[in-house]
C-alpha cells in the first residue's frame, strides 16, 4: 500500500461552504477528520442533523478544505446573536501539519465577523497543545477549565430525596440564580430545542437547587443545575442516579471548580476529558 504524500506535496486547497455536503457526506468528513484524536467523533447522518439543530450550526457560514478533489477539513460555525462557537473544526490525517488548520479557522473567523458575531467561543482539549497555540496565535484567550465528568459506579448510599418538578420550573429558577453562562452544547438555546425532543426534559428541586437532566438509554445527561452548597448538588446527583432506569450520569463540560463538579468526584466519577474554554472577542 503506497503511503500518503507528505502535505508539501498535497495538490492545491480550495474552501467551499459546508452546505456544499449532504448530512451523510458531512458526517463522515467529521468522522475521518477527528480520527486518531484523544477524543474521536464517529458521526452519522442523524447525529449530524441534531448537532445543526441543536446547537445552532450554520453550515452556510462554516467551511470545507478540498484537496484533489477529496474534502479534507471542516469548520463549523453555531450562530445566536452576537455570540458565535466553533462547533467542530478538523483536518484528516493525512494533511495534517499543512497550515490547513489555520486556513480554516482564518475563514470560519472571517464568517462570523460577516454574520455579526462579537464574541467566539471554543473548546480544545487539555493536552492539544498544537490546537491551543494555533488558537492563541488567532487572539484566542482561555476563559475556564472544562470536565467530562461519568458517573457509572455503585449509587451512593445517601438517600436521593429531591423532589420532580416542571423543567421550566427549574430552568426558571437556576437562570436566575446563576452567574457564569454554562458552555454552548449546555446553553438556555440548546435546552430549549432539546425541551420539545423525546424523551423530554426532567428536572428535579431541593431547598438549596435544582436540575435540569434527560435519560437516554439508561444514561442521564445533566443538562443545567445550580446548587448553593456540595451537600445539595450531591442530593441532586443522588436522586438522578436512583431514578429508575438510570444506570450512568453524565455532565458535559462542567467548570472544574462547580460543586457539582466537587459531589461528582467525592462519589467516584470519572474524569473522561478536561478542555480549556477559550474566547474571541471580535
């Protein structure tokens, strides 16, 4: 089998749209381009069409990388207002190292000045330090520390004694009490699309907080929470873990020094990823 060129010999780029591409051709440029990554994205059609909706990607304003006529790097760009997120940006194996990456982002910046954007977010993974300093290079400036937290050991023994509630309820009450803004993939825009997919939205109230969470085959995501104490998010955690069917807890990119974060790590979670944040102010 012939190696592939070294990228100095790769023929010549162009860019294209990202609606150039059908869902299944996107979804598996995504796949081939975060292959070999420390965390790899295996995409199909559906899973791309949720992440366009829910997380408000323009493919319109994101950006293909061909080479030969084979498509090579993608940028994808998430729109609301004035703010803006890099929802995904990668460059297959084989013209890694090119520059192509830096071409991307040039682009996917440029597009979103066009559409008004002030201010663009990201999130690259601790350790990456390639794609942080190409980020940095680009007047990214990190903001906070970001974990993948996995709960999917034995249920603690404290009791979960939260109470169900009406997710808007308790959407209602943790905007109000809240201070920093949760990332993108977990935002108020975000929820509020994942609030009329099935199944729905649960959410459960303490004296001292409330969660926003959703069951997927025996996994429950918390979506939102706020907690005024460690000891009340851990009662939040608890009743979710001891929910019927549920048999894993997940919270995507929850700040390090939350304290859900500190009640995941006293029961046993697992940090799968930490990522920085990081903000361009445009």
């Amino acid at each position: 089998m012939t190696p592939p060129a070294p990228p100095e010999h790769m023929g010549t780029t162009t860019f294209t749209s990202a609606a150039e591409l059908t869902l299944g051709d996107l979804a598996e440029l995504f796949t081939r381009a975060y292959h070999g990554y420390a965390v790899e994205m295996h995409v199909d059609a559906g899973a791309m069409a949720f992440m366009e909706e829910t997380f408000d990607l323009s493919v319109a304003h994101s950006h293909i990388a061909w080479r030969d006529g084979r498509s090579v790097g993608v940028a994808m760009l998430g729109l609301r207002g004035d703010r803006g997120w890099v929802g995904g940006m990668g460059v297959v194996p084989e013209a890694r190292r090119s520059g192509l990456g830096e071409q991307l982002m040039t682009r996917l910046i440029g597009s979103a000045r066009t559409a008004g954007v002030r201010r663009l977010g990201l999130e690259v993974l601790q350790g990456n330090d390639g794609a942080r300093l190409l980020y940095e290079k680009l007047g990214f400036r990190p903001t906070r520390r970001l974990e993948v937290l996995v709960w999917d050991g034995v249920p603690s023994a404290r009791a979960g004694t939260a109470r169900a509630c009406a997710p808007r309820e308790a959407r209602q009450r943790i905007v109000a009490a809240r201070g920093a803004k949760p990332p993108w993939q977990r935002a108020d825009e975000s929820l509020d699309r994942l609030d009329v997919s099935t199944p729905a939205l649960r959410a459960l109230s303490t004296p001292g907080g409330d969660a926003v969470y959703r069951v997927t085959d025996g996994r429950a995501s918390v979506l939102q929470m706020h907690a005024t104490s460690e000891t009340s998010a851990g009662v939040l955690l608890d009743t979710i873990r001891t929910r019927e069917g549920v048999q894993s807890v997940r919270f995507l990119n929850v700040p390090d020094d939350d304290l859900a974060t500190a009640a995941l790590h006293a029961r046993g979670a697992v940090c799968l990823v930490s990522q920085s944040e990081m903000v361009l102010e445009l």
